[in-house]
C-alpha cells in the first residue's frame, strides 16, 4: 500500500485537507495491515508559500513511512519560489537565501527536497514507533470527516485503527465510528473495564435511539449557539477563566442533568454556559463527550488556556503533552523521542510536559540539552486542569514560524 502525504494549500485547495493529514494517513494504513504499508507520495502542486512542500516530506518522514516517493521527475526539476512568507527572514527551518546558494542559481523542487531530507538525516533513525490516542475509523466509515487532522493541529496526536482497539486505556471516538454495529456494546466493554472514552458531539447524535442512553443521558440540540469566553473546572462555585476567542463559535447544545453529568470545559454565550467537554462517569470508567463547532477550523479559534485544559483531560494518561496555541503539532514516539512542530506564521511559545522520569530534554539537531522544571500534580476540581496523580516536568521554548525541534527525553 501507498498514501498520498501531498495534502497542498489547506485552505485555498478543493480538497481542505489539514497538513496532519500527511502524518495521520501513513499511522492509519500501517494499522490496517502492518508492515505492508510501502510509503507515502508526495507531489509539487498547490502550494502558496515553500515551507508546505518542506513540511509534506517532513510529515512523510515523521509518520515512519518505509520510503518516499516523489512526484514527478519532470516537476522536480522546475523552478522553486518562495511564495507568499510573511515570516521571511526569520530563523525558520527552510532559510530561502540558503536553498538559493544551495542551488547556485534558481532553486528546483529538487533544491528543496534535498535541503528539507538533509535536516532530518541526524535524528530520523533515531525515532522509535509513533504513539498516540487510539481513535477508531472503520473501514468506509463516513461522518466529521477528516476531523482526527484538525486534533492533530491543536496538539493532540492521534493513532488511528480500522477496528476498535480494545487494549488501549484511552479511545477517541468521532461520528465516523457509527457504521460499527457492535460499537455501544463495545464502548461499555471499554467503560467497564475502568478505562476512559471520549466521544465528540456528532458521535453522540449519531448514535441517539441506538442505545448510547444506557451510557450516558444527553440530549443532542443542533440549534446553534454562538460562545465567545471559555471558562474551565466543574462543581459548586468553580470557575477559571480560559480566554476569550477572538471571534464567535458557532457549536451544537448538549443539554444534560445537573450533578449527573459535568462540564469541565464550557463557552458562554449571553450569560449562559454550554459544554465543550461534558465529564460523566459509566460503571469503573470516565466518559468524555467534546462538543464540535460546526466548522472544524474553529477549533483553531479556542484560546490557547481553554486548548491547554483541553489536551490535559484527553491526554492525562499520556506520556507527555504541550501547552501552545493551535496549530502545533505534537509527534510522540514509544522510545522517548518526539517532534514539536509549528504549522503557524508566527512564532510561538510552547511548553512540553513530560513525566518527572525525565529531567532533560536534548535536541537532537543541535545536541543542546533543555533542564526541565518540576510542576506539582493539580489536584481537586477547581482547576481548570485535569486532576493528576504524577508530578510533571515542564520544558519552555519558542517554536520560530513553520518549523519543528526534535527531542530525546534524557535523565
């Protein structure tokens, strides 16, 4: 098997597919028959500015692809522009005046591939197997479509299966698991079993009359609300500001009974609450319910503190997590090594949190060593942070716009 990795333009392009997907496709069909998956394709076309051809190999590599195939011999030889790179001159991983001397002349695709491989040459093998969420897409399975790349752009790494993966501690579930006949028989397999699930707002609907009301008692409303200020923590009196967006969201109600179920996470709007990640408890396990705005790239809109309460209740039983605005991406792997990428056009400040086994994290570029900070585990309900048990190790950086840090975490 082969995947398309070239996912182009995300925005101007018909398709509107999210730069993850270039990563997420490699892990999905490497699930559905291991060790068959041959490699991922990547092409020269739809791209406004030349760090998204950078970042296509890049994606390619990071995900374990086997090999690379780049298409076509004839447009690899034409002519390379910057593009559209408000960041230009910055400190970013594809330095245009360096590829132009690397050419000596005009730059090819070619130019650019060969400079973008020659980055990752020092730390690719030094890349364990990819790790993430265990979500679950089964085959032909239709429904939020795409919407594991949108997680993977606000941070929250995703391991997709074509069947349910009942050995994992933690699922995410998304509509497009609905065509499972057996899924809610499965669901309180995986809740019985003292695990944890979260389920997105469209699932719920999907799955309403089929049985998902022995799990959990919600109401799925489609009339729209539109939330502005974001507040976290749950129980009497709790209330933590999470921010504000910067424009209104637009996300489906879910109407559910006081004290029954919590929210931890809620959007305002007009002097009133509405969950975006809805907590309730099923037998020995913990239910998630995350509510979806009607369109996807609003996710991209949540204040970087209600994202960073966001991955810490979907990622709490996870090796590590970042605080950061959206769009940065975390690539984790079973060895103790991880990439750290910005897909933004700016720089940003981004904090990785690892387990207190590790006090160090090294670049793996540049052989640099970052000393981590101890931070106490948060307790009780009145932070806007999921409660942990384990004391944690923070790592502060800047991320310089449209570029990664790889990391090995050292003792």
């Amino acid at each position: 098997m082969y995947a398309g990795t070239e996912t182009r333009d995300p925005v101007e392009t018909d398709q509107n597919l999210q730069q993850y997907e270039g990563y997420n496709i490699v892990r999905y069909f490497e699930n559905i028959d291991p060790g068959k998956m041959g490699g991922g394709w990547v092409d020269t076309y739809d791209i406004r500015y030349i760090d998204r051809y950078s970042e296509q190999l890049c994606l390619t590599v990071f995900a374990k692809a086997k090999e690379m195939t780049l298409f076509n011999y004839i447009d690899l030889l034409k002519e390379a522009k910057a593009g559209e790179r408000p960041w230009n001159g910055q400190a970013t991983d594809v330095q245009w005046d360096k590829i132009v001397e690397r050419a000596k002349g005009q730059p090819t695709f070619a130019t650019v591939a060969g400079d973008a491989l020659d980055q990752v040459k020092p730390f690719i093998d030094k890349l364990g197997q990819p790790i993430g969420i265990a979500s679950y897409r089964p085959y032909h399975g239709v429904g939020e479509d795409f919407l594991h790349n949108f997680f993977g752009m606000i941070g929250i790494p995703i391991n997709l299966y074509p069947t349910f993966p009942k050995d994992q501690d933690v699922v995410l579930l998304t509509e497009g698991a609905k065509s499972d006949p057996e899924l809610v028989s499965e669901m309180k397999a995986h809740l019985n079993a003292g695990k944890t699930l979260v389920i997105t707002s469209g699932l719920l609907h999907a799955l309403e009359g089929k049985g998902i009301e022995d799990i959990v008692e919600l109401r799925y409303s489609p009339q729209p609300v539109a939330v502005t200020s974001f507040i976290g923590a749950f129980g009497p009196g709790a209330g933590t500001d999470l921010g504000k967006a910067e424009k209104p969201i637009l996300i489906p109600q879910l109407r559910f009974f006081t004290n029954d179920a919590w929210p931890v996470i809620r959007g305002v709007a007009d002097d009133n609450a509405f969950p975006i990640l809805l907590m309730d408890k099923y037998a020995a396990g913990s239910l998630f319910v995350l509510t979806i705005p009607d369109n996807f790239a609003d996710l991209y809109e949540l204040p970087e503190s209600t994202l960073n309460a966001l991955r810490s209740y979907v990622l709490q039983n996870f090796p590590l997590r970042i605080d950061a605005p959206a769009k940065v991406g975390l690539f984790a792997y079973d060895n103790g090594t991880l990439i750290v990428e910005s897909f933004r056009d700016e720089p940003s400040e981004v904090t990785v949190l690892t387990a207190a086994d590790y006090s160090h994290l090294k670049n793996m570029q540049t052989g640099e060593v970052l000393n981590g900070t101890m931070e106490a585990p948060h307790q009780g309900r009145t932070s806007a942070q999921a409660p942990t048990r384990r004391q944690q190790i923070s790592f502060k950086m800047i991320l310089p716009p449209h570029s990664y840090v790889a990391f090995q975490e050292t003792r």
